[in-house]
C-alpha cells in the first residue's frame, strides 16, 4: 500500500473514531439526565484530550506515514 493510500484510510478512520466517539456523547444526552451527560461530555473531552495531546498523538502518526 502507497503512503498516499495509508494516509487516506487512516484519516477515515480517525474520522469515523471521531463520528462514534460524539454518537456515544449524543447517546447519553438523550437520557435527559444531566449528571449523565456532564458524564458522557467529560468523557468525550478526556478522550480527545489524549488523543489530540497525549504521548503520541495523531499527528505524529501522520507525520510517521507520510515520512
């Protein structure tokens, strides 16, 4: 597989990662209890902080791949 084409299926991926991500937020919003969705929106803040910020973030796997 060409770097170009890893590139590409990695960012759908990571996007589709995203995509479930907000959907399991939206999913406890949709209880209409508020400490569950303060729940389901730290969650979602703590997880895109270790991936935006952690040890080996995105980026660095872009940049691995495009070389």
């Amino acid at each position: 597989m060409t770097r170009r084409a890893l590139l590409k299926k990695f960012d759908k991926e990571t996007e589709t990662l995203w995509d479930q991500l907000y959907k399991i937020k939206d999913l406890l919003e949709s209880a209409e209890d508020y400490e569950l969705s303060e729940l389901g929106g730290k969650f979602l803040d703590q997880i895109a902080e270790g991936i935006e910020d952690g040890d080996i973030s995105l980026e660095d796997i872009r940049d691995q791949i495009s070389g």
